[in-house]
C-alpha cells in the first residue's frame, strides 16, 4: 500500500476512507483482514487524499504527500538501527510526529549553514518502542 501511495496511486480515493478513519465505509469481504482495517483505521490521516511522495535520493523508504501539500507522511518499514536521514528538505518543520498516535518526536538538522540554501539532512529519531507491530 505504501508503495503504491509514494508512487502516486492512492487505492483508498473513493473508497470509502474518512479523513479521521471513524465511520470508514471500506467494504469487506470474507478475505477482509480485520487487523488490515484497524491500521488503516488508525493511519486514515496519512492514507486519505494523499498523493506522490519525495523522489528518489531524499529518504530511503516510502512517503506520501498531503493533498494540500504541506504534510509529508514517512513510512517506516522494519525497526531502523539509528535516526531517520531525510535529505534535501528545504521547508522550515514545525513538528515531527507519529501518525495514529500523536507524539511529537525529536529531530536534529546538520550541515546546513545559515547563509546558504543548500538544505542539511534531517536525522528523525523514531522511538521503537512506538513502531506499529504489524
């Protein structure tokens, strides 16, 4: 799903999907997983109306942008060893936070010198103990 999202191709448009993932009208079948349903359920924010995540070279996994383009959704696949490198982001970042959750989490910016507009790489620490189990 992830890597349909960042390619541009939301299956979730039309489908039912509510911007708050309450009152989904998603339907189910026999072969609905119900676990399936409760993640989406619980990342609606992150799936509803989003389109094609960053190009290739900025983060090394999957990402969706927001339909007024100013959320950018990270997914992060397996448990990372250390911080999240996101590179070439020249927008200011008002908050870092988990989808589905809604704590903030830390992020620290290096190389990136005041007077220039060559932007450093974001390093995101993602707690683990926070990663979704599915």
């Amino acid at each position: 799903m992830a890597d349909l999202l960042h390619s541009g191709n939301n299956l979730l448009n039309g489908s039912g999907l509510t911007s708050d993932g309450q009152d989904m009208k998603i339907p189910q079948t026999a072969k609905t997983n119900p676990e399936t349903l409760q993640w989406i359920s619980k990342h609606a924010e992150a799936l509803y109306e989003t389109g094609k995540g960053l190009p290739a070279g900025h983060y090394p996994g999957m990402s969706a942008l927001s339909k007024d383009r100013k959320t950018l959704y990270l997914f992060v696949e397996g448990t990372p060893t250390g911080p999240i490198a996101l590179k070439g982001i020249k927008n200011n970042i008002s908050r870092i936070r988990i989808v589905g959750e809604g704590s903030i989490i830390s992020h620290s910016i290096y190389n990136k010198l005041y007077w220039s507009d060559t932007p450093g790489i974001i390093y995101i620490d993602v707690p683990k103990q926070r990663l979704d189990k599915i």
